[in-house]
C-alpha cells in the first residue's frame, strides 16, 4: 500500500523478529513487554501502551475468541475516545515524516488489536 501525506501506511511486524532498515520508528503497541526479549535487542524508539486495549477488553476478548467483530468494534469505541487522540496524532506525525512500524508480539498480529489500531491511523478523519 503506498503512503500519500494525507494518509500514511503503517508497517505491522512482530517484535521478536530482527529490526530493518526499512522499520523506520519502531513502536510497540502492546500493554505488557514480550516475554523473554531484552529492550536492547528489541530496538523499540517508543511504547504506546495507551493506544493499546483496555484491561477489561482484552479480558473479555480472551474469554470470547470467536467474537472478533464485536472486539473490533468495542476496541475502535476505545480508540474514540478523547484521550487518545494526542497518542494517535504523534503517531500519524510521525508516519508523515517516514516509515513507522507497529511491533506486537501476539502470534498471529491479523486476528488482534493491531490491525483495528492501523486501520485506525490511516484513517484521514481518525
């Protein structure tokens, strides 16, 4: 997907692979940090646990797996709120300035929370 000024694009990559050139700023966007991986090695510029879900939502997404819908609509209510605008216009900056990459250590990053918080950053109206 190419990247206009008004609409950035988003890499999506997992944490635990090897950082590249092309990752530009690296941001994890996970609430807790990966499991076994040493901060150095995970070459993360920033950490924005604020645009992550809340506690209660990943709880009940853990518990309602087969609900996938229904998180990304309750996770996209989250993202609306007022609070996190700020959060989502640093990163939106920053993607109109190079390439930023959103780091995840979920195993399978389609079927969670990243593609919901993308979608939303390349959204022009947020």
């Amino acid at each position: 997907m190419a990247a206009s000024p008004a609409s950035p694009a988003f890499r999506v990559r997992r944490v635990y692979e090897e950082p590249e050139p092309a990752d530009g700023v690296r941001v994890l966007v996970d609430r807790l940090w990966p499991r076994g991986l040493a901060k150095d090695r995970a070459a993360v510029d920033e950490w924005a646990k604020d645009l992550t879900p809340s506690g209660e939502l990943r709880a009940w997404y853990h518990a309602h797996p087969d609900e996938y819908a229904e998180f990304v609509r309750r996770y996209r209510a989250e993202l609306a709120e007022p609070e996190l605008d700020e959060p989502l216009r640093r990163l939106r900056d920053l993607a109109a300035k190079g390439p930023v990459t959103l780091l995840t250590a979920v195993r399978d990053p389609e079927r969670g929370h990243v593609p919901v918080l993308r979608a939303c950053l390349e959204d022009e109206d947020g």
